[in-house]
C-alpha cells in the first residue's frame, strides 16, 4: 500500500497541492502591481528615511547617495553609525561635508539581550520629525522616484505598513541558492487575499529592506522597543500591525529598490543560519514540517521519472510525473521572473530546496545552541515551541 501510495497517489496529491500554489503565486501577482495604480495626494507628508549601518564601508556611500536623491519635496535622511569597526563612520562624516540634509547618529551599544538593529533602529526613530517613517538597509540602492511610488501607494491604499521585495543581487554560488528563496517564499505561501482579512500572526510579512510606516502606526505598535530582542525584526513588526489590526500592504518594488544582501557564500550561510528558524518564531514542528514537505514536494517526481524511464517502477503513471514536474518548473519561474531574480537560476530549483534544507537544519542547531552570531555579535539562546 505505501508503494503504491508513493508511486501513484502522491502524484495527484502533490499535483493539486501545486495547482494552488499556482493559484496563489498569480492572485499575490496581481495583488501587490494594483498596489502602485494610485494618483499621487495634493500633498505629500514629509518622510523620515531612516538607515542603521554597522561595518557598511563597501555600500554606504552608494545607498546613501541614492537616498539623497530621491525625487520627493520634504524628506529628510538619518544614518547610525551602529558600533562600526570598520570604515563607515570615517565615509558617512566624508558625505556629510558635502550633503548637508544628511544627519549622522553615533549609535549607543545595546543592552542585555537587545538585537543591535532593532536598538539602532529605535534611536532614528526617536530622532525622526517625518510623518512617515522609511526605514531601509545600508546596502540597498534607490531609484530617484522610489519615495515617490511608495508614499503614493501607502496613501492611496490606507495602509500603515507598506513593504515590499527588492530586486535581489546574487553573485556567489551561496547567494544564488540560499537568497531568493525568502522572496519565492512569500509569493507562494502568503495569500495575500486571506492575509488582509485574517488576523492570524503567520499571515504577515514584511521586508527591512523597505518598510514605510505611518508614524502613529510605528508608535501604536511600540516600535522597534517592542521586539528588542527579535532576530528577524521586519517579521515581528508585521506581526505587531496585524496585532493591532492596522492596515498592511505589499508592494511591487523590485524596480525601484535593489539590494546585496551577502557578499560571500559563507556570509549568506550566516544570515539565513540566523533568520530561518527565527522566522517560524521558534516553532518547532511548523518549521520542520515546511521543508520537509517542500523537499517531498520537488523531490518526489524527480525520483519517480527516474524510476519509471529506468523501468524500476510500473505503476506511477508517465503523465501524471510529467505534469507535477513540470508544475514544480512553473513554481520556480514565475515568482523568479516576477522578482527579477535572474530566472536560469530557477532550473536549480531542486538544489536550491537541499541548500536551503541544509540551512534550516543549520539554523535550528545554532539558535538553540546559542551559536547565533551576526555582525560580531552573540545572539542570545532561544527558547522553542511544539507549536
């Protein structure tokens, strides 16, 4: 019966599974283009940007640059210098000789079990006079009318979150593999068309890439206070708008914002070593069961059109193997070609699932191990949960 079930049931099963997925790849399509068909307000409100920067020598001129730039008529640009040990203060009071809009904060050090960026993130916040708060990293670079786009989305759409996925730069083997994933994820796994309406906590998403708030919002929810000691701080910030049934949108902003978020296979290994399990807020049996299932899922009709062109398995039926693989093809393409993800990397679908398998493996040894490092600091131990 478990053969039979494996080479024939399973089939239809992971097949109409797909086709849902598909489903919900092209309605979040949809979705997240209509957010950017709004006219532009007889106003627009001053906007915060807000940056935290620790050891970003090899992109902080440029991201700033591209900040200061924007298209927009009352926006102001803070920076914190987070600790850095390396050239990023020395570049930023450079800059701000001949940019005088730009205002540099000297970060004080975290206490206890604080994350570093949510305590960083805090100190722009309180010295922010926006009415929307814009907060990004320092290795993302802006086209000029990016501030633009996204504040007349948020007002069009009354949203007091708007976010929104990059255009992802991958470079090395370990980037390609490991960092289109968290994209590819959202636009298969997060119905936005339930998500709006459901309060539920998983349901949420957000990117710290770029997350627009409306500055009452941001105070409503406590802020980045609030989820001091969060490793994956835009998650929980989505989470806490949810919570307190705000208003959250996504956007299409992969031509409006790009971004390098590793510049090394090993660096990419420790990011997502760090954020995997913390995304599934430490919840074991949900996080082992999603990649176990996406490992079924892509895995499955590989190995049974091997067996069946090999003659080793009779009963699983040629076309039905075809059409799952070629279903699991289509899962990759779209969202790739949809977040500008270089889309010949979407045949390696089958190898990125095993690296990102590896990682979560990875991930969930270190973070309750306490072996959780990030930017040359120690990430407390976690406390996990069944469920």
């Amino acid at each position: 019966m478990m053969v039979e079930y494996l080479t024939h049931d399973l089939i239809y099963h992971l097949i109409i599974f797909q086709a849902v997925i598909l489903l919900v790849i092209l309605s979040n399509i949809w979705i997240i283009r209509r957010v950017r068909r709004h006219n532009p307000p007889a106003v627009f409100p001053k906007v915060s940007m807000l940056i935290p920067a620790r050891n970003e020598e090899r992109s902080i001129a440029s991201c700033v640059l591209s900040i200061l730039a924007q298209d927009y008529p009352s926006f102001e640009v803070l920076v914190l210098d987070d600790q850095s040990s390396d050239g990023t203060r020395a570049i930023l009071e450079s800059m701000a000789v001949s940019h005088p809009a730009l205002r540099i904060l000297h970060g004080e050090p975290p206490s206890g079990e604080q994350v570093g960026k949510n305590w960083a993130c805090s100190q722009l916040a309180h010295q922010a006079r926006g009415e929307l708060l814009f907060f990004t990293d320092a290795d993302t670079l802006n086209r000029p009318d990016t501030l633009k786009n996204v504040v007349i989305a948020l007002i069009g759409e009354q949203a007091d979150l708007l976010t929104g996925f990059p255009r992802q730069e991958v470079h090395t083997w370990g980037e390609r593999l490991l960092v289109p994933f968290f994209s590819w994820a959202f636009l298969c796994f997060i119905p936005l068309a339930l998500a709006y309406r459901l309060r539920l906590p998983f349901l949420s998403i957000a990117v710290g890439q770029m997350m627009l708030f409306r500055r009452e919002a941001y105070l409503a929810i406590g802020g980045h206070e609030s989820i001091s000691s969060s490793v994956v701080d835009d998650m929980s910030l989505a989470r806490q708008i949810k919570a307190k049934k705000l208003n959250w949108r996504v956007a299409y902003i992969a031509d409006l914002v790009s971004c390098r978020m590793y510049h090394s296979s090993q660096e990419a290994i420790d990011g997502f070593t760090k954020n995997l399990f913390a995304a599934f807020d430490y919840r074991l049996l949900p996080f082992f069961f999603a990649f176990i299932w996406l490992m079924l899922m892509f895995w499955e009709p590989l190995i049974m059109l091997a067996l069946v062109i090999s003659g080793l398995v009779t009963q699983a039926q040629f076309t039905a193997v075809v059409a799952c693989l070629g279903l699991s093809i289509l899962l990759w393409f779209i969202p790739y070609g949809e977040m500008k993800i270089p889309v010949f990397l979407a045949i390696l679908y089958p190898i990125s699932t095993i690296a990102n398998f590896g990682i979560a493996i990875r991930s969930f040894a270190h973070n309750l191990g306490g072996r959780a490092v990030w930017k040359g600091r120690s990430i407390a131990r976690t406390r996990w949960k069944w469920i």
